[in-house]
C-alpha cells in the first residue's frame, strides 16, 4: 500500500454527487428515445463511413420510459490520449454501477490505453484496488496512451481480445481523435454482428470537445483552476516586487479556452487569443507591437512590471507563421534525405533553408531569434511537422518586444526597465486532485455510460447537462457521435473527425474579456484565485468555471 498524504486520505472518503436520475439507481431509471440525428457537417459522407451507427436518435434518461437490459456484463475501459483531471473517477462510477446492476458484472481495464485492449493487457478491478484511486488525480490506475483504434488489424485484435473475456461494451474516456476512433470501432463491431458495444466519455483539459450536447469536457475545471492559482500567486508577486513582466506560456494548441477562462479568473495585463489573432489576420509583428505597446504604457506611469497569457498554439495561428511552417516541413523533409545535412552548423542551415523559402516566408523566418529557429528545426513529430508545441512562443515575444523596445528607447520614446520572466505551465494542470466538479461530474459520467450500456445502445459519448445547477438538478442522457463528426483534412487525407470547438468570437466568454481588456491592461485588476477548496461552503467549494456560467447564462437568456 503507497503512502497517502491528509488530504490524500480525505479525499478517499469523499462521496460524489451523481446527477438528478442516477442518484434513485440504474434499476430506477429509464430511457427516452428522442428524434433521429445527423452530423454537424459532411453529413453523406459521415453516414456512408458510419452506416450502421449513423442518425441515432439522442437519449435521455428519466422515471419514465423504457427499462433498461439487466443482464450480465463484463466492461472494458480504456484510457485514451493525456491526462485530464477525474478519469479516475469515471472509472470509479461505471464500476459502481456496474457492480450495483449486477454484483457479478465484471470491469476490465487495459493498461497503457488502445494499446492495451489490441495486445491483450489488462487488469480486472475489484473494490479494494479501486478503493485506492477514488477522487484523485491522473491516470496512473491503468495507464494512457496514444495508441489510435483505426485499422482493420486493430480492430480484430481487439475483438479477439473482447472475445477472450467475454468482453460485451467497450468504454473509452478521451478526447476528439479518441472517441471518433470509439466510433470507428462501433461501426466496425456492429457491422461484424459481435453484439459488443462501445460508449465514449468526453475529456481534455483543452475544453474543445463541447457542443449543444456536450457543455464542457471533463478536467478544463480543475486544470483551468490549478492554472489561476499558480498565474494569481505570480500576479501577487508580480504587484509585490514590481519589477518584472511574466510571459506565461498555457497549454492549448488548437483552441484557447484555457487561456480565456485562466484569463477572466485572474485579469491579466494582456491575455492572446489564438482564434482572434487568426480572425484578424494578424502579423507576428502587430502582436509584438501589441505588447509593446502596454509595456510602454505601463512604464509611463511607473508600472515597469505586468503579467501576459499566451496560448501554446498562438503561432499556428499567425497566418504568416502558418504558412511559412508549412513550407519548412516540405523543405526539410526533402533537406533531411540528405545525410550531411544533419551535421552543418546552424547558422549554415538557416541560410540553405532561407534560400528555398518564398521572399516573404524568408522574411519572417530570418526576422525570428536562433533560440527560435533551432526549436523549429528540431526533431519532427511521426508525421513530419515541426513540433510547434515545443516552441518557446513567450521566449520568443519577449525577445521581440525587447528589440522594440530598444529601437524605442534609441528614440527617447521608452525609459522603463524592462525584466522578464519566462514560464510555461501545462503538465502543472494535467493530474492535479480533480476539483469537487470534476469529481462528481466524472463520477456521473462514468455511471451513466453504464446505463448507455444497460441501454443496449453503441457508438453514444456519456452526456450530462444543465452543470451550473446543483448535481440533483443534472441531466442525464446520450448523444450518438456521429452527431458531432464532420470532414478534415489530416495528413493530407480527408478523414472523420469529430469538430473541435474553437473560441466563439461572438460568444459571450469572449464578449466578457473583450469588454474588459483595457481595464485589466493598465489597472492592475489581479485577482487571486487561490488553491482549489475541496470543504467549504457550496458557492467555494462546487462553482464551475466562468466560462461554462456565462455560457449557460447567455443559452438561457436567448
């Protein structure tokens, strides 16, 4: 037995709330079809590739309506794709109801994520092994992986597998590309009549898998306040000393929900949003000048101190620096064929790479610091691209605003100091001991996937709504994924995926940030939001994010 800390301990013991239905048990609850569905987008060709889980009606769960199926199962879970807050305690949920179904049922987790159920490794959970991951963070109760559910091999691996421990539902708690894989394998176990079932649960700490389904993903509330709680005690620090800009660096590459949220919880000086650089078309040189100019304003009133929130993918979205990338990852692909290549100096390599870059990708590709250009020739990811999640974006804004504020300075335009700091904060918010939100929310996903299995029902994601209410006012039910999938390009392939949701610029979160940036840039607004309280009065202990409030309150209000 591992040594546990106090908290640790008390978090063993704490009971998750279940959602409205599900607290009167499976045996108690009932299922409503509603009407037949389609896909966000692409809609004849998702139904031509999903044909035998395509247009599946959406599914509430209540006191009336059919009763479900109460045979014996046996359940695998899958963990899939990077740690999120509370996949523990989905696992924990779908056991208990399990268990509570039928006291014979059995759960089987495979170690390592997909990997795990094509190879065949696994453990069999029982109440003392379980007991000992309730309400705590990470994944570490069987492992996660990256491993995509995807081929023809895989998927009779898989069924072999399924087959060998008389397996009947499949359970696989990740993200977009996890669970448009859980779709994949639906679709192919339905058409091969194995009778096995497979039922998502929506995670990432990123917040882009949400829709009018889906009201939040499941770990962007505890990552987002474990990230205001280390951005408030620098912004404390910050308004103490008064002598140093942070550039902090938030993990997010495709969309900026973290950033955003992070943002309204604390105000910052200035916050970047990725999908508004985009909108905008804006230059790497307009967001440099951007922060400049608040430094220097800040400095004209003795303020030569700030905090800025940058999103890990704010460079893939600079239309300049997006195209430019692009053709570095044509370019050195062809240069890597090349042996000798690898062993010249880097300055050697950027003039060669320079000369076959058009006169404008040259531009901004010479304008960037080396500490920049060596990121971006480092190693590729497995598919040839540059990793751009590894670059050190607020290295590099700093070292541009620095050079501005130089040439500045040269025009008596600027006496301040400028001293910077540099931070990037991502696996800070990935395990931490999830919030009493995700705690109980994951708790509900996890037992209502269980009823979608007692449902009998295949290629569902584990669906709770109305979450700014208290848990007994929480909906239960289940979206078919085919509902969310649309058509995108991926390693120059069209493929099935489901959508991504970005930051809505006409939205109400962003609305409330925009209203307020100038205030928070020249103010000093900080707010400091402190560690997550797990004991406490309700309105301390249970509030979500500020970003699903306003959400909810705008959906409302219409």
């Amino acid at each position: 037995m591992r040594d546990f800390s106090p908290l640790h301990k008390a978090r063993l013991k704490y009971s998750p709330k279940l959602a409205g239905i599900l607290q009167k048990g499976i045996k108690n609850t009932k299922v409503t079809y509603g009407e037949k569905t389609s896909a966000v987008k692409d809609k004849e060709e998702i139904q031509k590739l999903f044909s035998e889980v395509y247009g599946e009606p959406i599914v509430s769960f209540s006191e009336t309506g059919e009763n479900l199926i109460g045979d014996r199962k046996n359940v695998g879970v899958i963990l899939s794709g990077g740690q999120a807050p509370g996949g523990h305690n989905v696992i924990a949920g779908l056991y208990d109801a399990l268990k509570e179904s039928n006291p014979e049922n059995k759960l089987y987790g495979f170690l390592g994520g997909p990997s795990g159920i094509i190879d065949g490794k696994y453990v069999e959970f029982t109440d003392e092994f379980i007991d000992q991951y309730r309400n705590t963070g990470g994944f570490d109760i069987i492992g996660s992986g990256r491993t995509k559910l995807e081929t023809e091999e895989q998927f009779e691996k898989t069924l072999h597998t399924c087959k060998s421990l008389n397996i009947e539902a499949i359970v696989i708690i990740g993200g977009d590309d996890s669970n448009t894989n859980a779709c994949m394998l639906a679709q192919w176990l339905k058409a091969k009549e194995t009778g096995i079932q497979v039922i998502g649960c929506p995670k990432t700490i990123d917040g882009d898998l949400k829709n009018s389904q889906i009201e939040i993903s499941f770990g962007f509330d505890t990552a987002t306040k474990t990230y205001s709680e280390l951005i408030g005690n620098i912004m404390r620090d910050a308004n103490s000393a008064k002598k140093y800009w942070h550039f902090i660096k938030l993990m997010g590459r495709s969309a900026t929900h973290v950033g955003l949220e992070v943002a309204l919880q604390t105000q910052p000086n200035i916050a970047l949003i990725s999908e508004e650089v985009e909108a905008k078309k804006q230059s790497l040189k307009e967001i440099v000048d951007y922060i400049t100019d608040v430094v220097v304003k800040r400095a004209s009133i003795g303020k030569n101190f700030g905090v800025a929130l940058i999103p890990e993918g704010l460079i893939e979205f600079i239309p300049e620096m997006k195209t430019m990338i692009s053709s570095l990852n044509d370019i050195l692909a062809e240069l890597e064929k090349n042996p000798e290549f690898a062993n010249i100096q880097n300055e050697k390599k950027y003039e060669v790479i320079s000369e076959k870059l058009t006169r404008n990708e040259a531009f901004v590709f010479n304008s960037l610091p080396d500490l920049i250009k060596a990121q971006l020739l480092m190693d590729r990811d497995p598919h040839g691209n540059v990793q751009v999640s590894r670059i050190e974006t607020e290295k590099l804004l700093i070292e541009m605003v620095k050079k501005n504020l130089k040439e500045l300075a040269k025009e008596g335009k600027y006496t301040g100091k400028f001293s910077e700091q540099a931070h990037f904060f991502g696996y800070e918010g990935r395990c931490a001991m999830p919030s009493n939100f995700d705690a109980d929310y994951c708790y509900s996903l996890g037992y209502n996937a269980c009823v979608l299995i007692m449902a009998g029902l295949t290629g569902y994601l584990s669906c709770i709504k109305n979450l700014t209410e208290p848990a007994d006012k929480w909906l239960a039910g289940g979206v078919p994924l085919t509902m969310m999938m649309n058509m995108e390009k991926r390693h120059g392939k069209m493929k099935p995926v489901i959508q991504k949701a970005l930051v809505e610029l006409d939205g109400p979160v962003f609305k409330e940030f925009e209203a307020n940036r100038e205030k928070y840039a020249m103010d000093d607004c900080y707010v400091f939001p402190g560690a997550i309280q797990y004991f406490g009065p309700a309105e301390v202990c249970d509030a979500t994010t500020l970003t699903l409030q306003l959400e909810q309150k705008a959906a409302v209000t219409c």
